[in-house]
C-alpha cells in the first residue's frame, strides 16, 4: 500500500473494500514503514559503498597503467 503513495487511509480502505478487518493500528503501521525504511537505508548506502570501492580500485588501475 505504502509503495502506491496511499499510506495507513488506503489500507483501511482497502482492508474495507476486501471485508477483511483493519490489522493495524496507525501506531503499529507507523513502526513497520520506520523499520523499512531503517533496512533501505541499509541496503542503499551498503551498495554505495560497494560501488565507491569499486570505482576507486578502477581509478587505482587506471593510474598504473599511465605509469
């Protein structure tokens, strides 16, 4: 739901929609979208710096070679 822009209002409507019962409270929707963006941030900056070495290792190699 949070992907489609439509946060905690449209999973009540959705949850409506479907004739299930609303799951979450906003409290505890609140703590899930944190801890998900907690693990992107995570992820993302762990894959800059993956990329950062990579680059720089390029660089070092290129540097030898002009040598």
């Amino acid at each position: 739901m949070r992907i489609l822009g439509i946060g905690y209002e449209g999973l009540c409507k959705f949850c409506g929609l479907m004739d299930m019962p609303a799951f979450l409270d906003k409290a505890t929707h609140t703590i899930l979208l944190k801890h998900i963006l907690d693990c992107g941030k995570t992820v993302a900056e762990a894959l800059m710096k993956k990329a950062v070495n990579e680059k720089k290792k390029e660089i070092v190699k290129m540097k030898i070679r002009m040598i």
